[in-house]
DNA sequence: TGACTTCTTGAACGCCCTGTCAAGAAGTTG
DNA sequence: CAACTTCTTGACAGGGCGTTCAAGAAGTCA
C-alpha cells in the first residue's frame, strides 16, 4: 500500500536531529515554536502535523538523544582493556560527533538538563529519564563485571555500585561543563575516578 | 534615620525562603508570579516592590541557597576524620534542614538545576553557578589537602582533582536523584567514592 | 483527466504570562 | 492633627505563547 497525497517538503529525521540541537542548547522552556519555525525552516502547522504538540517533539527528540547515545556507548565499551574506553566516555559527555557536528560550548547531557527541567512533575519525561538512566547503569555494570572477571577492575566493589558511581560522575560532569569546562581540572578528576577503578 | 512610611505586611527572609522552595520544586520557567503570589500571601505589587522582577527574585533564591549550603558545607566539614563528614555530604545532597522543613522527594541541587536551565544563555545565573561550583571546590580542596596530611585520604590524586571528582558526583548524584532514587544503589555508590579517597 | 489524499502556508484565536500603575491603607514625624 | 512616606491591592496593558484551521498546492491512483 504505497503512501498517497502529497509528499512532505523536508527530511523527517533531518528536522527531528535539528530540533534536538535547539533543544538541547535552550532547554524546553526557552526554546518556543516560532524558534523552531525560523531555525528548521519549517512552517508550524507542518510541525504540528508531523511531530504533535511541542511536548511530544521534545520527547521525541530526549528518546533520540538517548538512542544515539546508548549505541556510542556500547559500541565503545565494546572493547579489551575497559579502562580506557571509559576514559573516552567519561572525556567526552554526551558525545554524539555524527549526529551533531560543529558543536560548540558542551551543552550537557539532554537526559539530564531534562531532569533537572521537566522531572519529576512530567511524568512521560520522568519515563524516559529514568529509564536511560537504568540502560546506563545496565550496560555499564556488565561490562565492569567482565573487566573484574578479567582482573583489570577492582573487585573491591561490586560492579553495579561502581556503574551508579559512574553515572553520578558522568551526569555531574556534562552539569557542571555548561557552565564552564576547565579541562585540565576535568581531565585530573576523569584520571581520578579512572584509578580508582584501577585492579 | 529611621524607616517611615507604611511598614511591610510579610517578613521579607521568609518569603523568599517559601519561593526559594517553589523555585526548588517546579523550575524557573514553570514557576509563575501567580503561583507565587498564591503560595507566598502576597500580592503581585508588593513581589514586584519587593524582589525586583522574575529573574532578581530567582537569583537570589539560588544565592540564598548557596549561602545556607555552604554554612552547612564548611560546617561539616570542619571535623576529624574527614571521611565521615564526606560521607554525610554525599548521603544528604542539598541538605538544608532548618531552612527547608519537611521537604519530601528530593528536588536536586538547586545551583546544579539552574545550571541547566538558565545556563550558559543568561550571564548573570552563569556568574552565580560558576562561583558556587568555584567555592565547593575551594572548600573541598583545602579540607582534602588536610586529610591527605594527616594520612587519612590517600595522596595518589591530588586535593584539587579529588575536590573536582566530588563535586561531580554530588551533582550528578543530586540530579539523577530528582528522577526517583534508590537508595539502596545510591548509598553502594557513596560508599564506593568514599572508599576510594581512603588512604 | 478527475477524484482523492496529504502536506503547506500563514493568519487568527485564546490563553496566560510578566510587569505596571493609580488609588487607598497604614504607618512615622513634627 | 497634618504632612509625608512606604506598602498594598487588584485591575490592566501588552506581548508572546502554543495551538488550530481553512484554503491552496502537490502529489498518487484509476
């Protein structure tokens, strides 16, 4: 059964990612439709057609934040030794080089500027918070647990309290970078956290 | 020379205290005048007359807060052994008893929500965040520095990098915390940090 | 080609928001 | 008591917001 009607006049994921980039910077609260309208060329009835009401569109594009984002993540802890994979992901918050290129002040982490904005009073929000939250501590602990067995991470702790440890750090890091990253006082506490999990 | 002229109907402190809390709860955005006006008792020309407009009367409920947290930080802080009082740092995120009575779900940190949603796009909010993050640090520091003399926290970082590690996990803690916490994982994760500055 | 479906456009709606202001109330000072 | 100052009240203005909608444009299908 082959779509009929007119076609649409620009690229649904293209405008999605766009969208995100805008969210991402301003937050939900200051990001307004007509911002949307002039920066994705969009006009608002397309908008809405498309993507439902603003909430939705936010959402959406958290669950795609998060999509990339978990891929990068498995992807580069998908590798022997651990150490420094998590070095790569602890140094980069929230880094999504394909999807968004050229970015400039580090913005954060979405999932958590989404926290800190619309959780715990939106409870859809709230969902996809938490549950990206889960998924992090999840593939993190398994990857410790494996390091541990490999004897390249400490046992001294159990792997899933390191994991939890790890997102504090992480989400802390990607807060604390959009007011102002000093790198070199970041990259000595990465260091810090890394040896510590040193075997 | 005295005050004349007709004196104020509400104690000034208080008041900013009790939006000090709506701030916490619901966010800068998501806080209007006329919650306030309805939650604090007092009309809109007296708020205005009062705190200046929306964004005066924010900022300086985030500073208030700073100002009670950093009493309660150097407080803590100013004890033998240092690891406990860390500990009680960590546990409590944003502890701010005698100010915020019966709080119920945690609302995160309010520097750390203002850093993601005023910040890096309002110059005054990104001063108050900066020199927050900047006097946690410098607190951190110095009590690290004393407790790495003393022999009780290991001297294979430095005080500035495990200050900076600190307020990292304190954040994110804070944050990930507004999503729902489980205390049971956050507590192993705690104790994993503080383990680790053991000497 | 003509019927049908979908997308686009931009004007318009209604709401709620921040911020103002004039009139009255409640104090102090001489 | 009279003059003065400050605070309170609540209506009001002006703007921007999210959202809708009718008319037209641009495709597909028979």
């Amino acid at each position: 059964m082959a779509r009929t009607g007119r076609p649409r006049g620009f690229d649904k994921d293209q405008t999605l990612t766009r969208a995100l980039e805008l969210f991402w910077s301003r937050g939900y609260g200051a990001t307004s439709i007509q911002d949307l309208v002039d920066a994705l060329a969009v006009e608002r009835g397309s908008l809405y057609g498309t993507f439902g009401d603003k909430r939705r569109f936010y959402l959406d594009a958290v669950r795609l934040y998060w999509e990339v984002y978990e891929r990068h993540l498995i992807a580069a802890l998908d590798t022997t030794p651990l150490l420094p994979a998590l070095r790569e992901i602890l140094t980069h918050p929230a880094r999504l080089d394909e999807l968004i290129s050229d970015m400039g002040v580090p913005q954060g982490c979405l999932v958590g500027n989404t926290t800190a904005e619309l959780v715990p009073h939106d409870s859809e929000a709230t969902e996809v918070v938490t549950r990206s939250y889960r998924r992090f501590t999840d593939i993190l602990t398994d990857a410790l647990r494996r390091a541990q067995a490999a004897g390249e991470v400490t046992d001294t702790a159990r792997p899933e309290a390191q994991a939890q440890l790890l997102l504090y750090v992480v989400q802390g890091l990607s807060l604390v970078s959009r007011a102002g990253l000093d790198r070199t006082a970041a990259l000595a506490a990465i260091d810090t956290a890394i040896d510590a999990l040193r075997a």
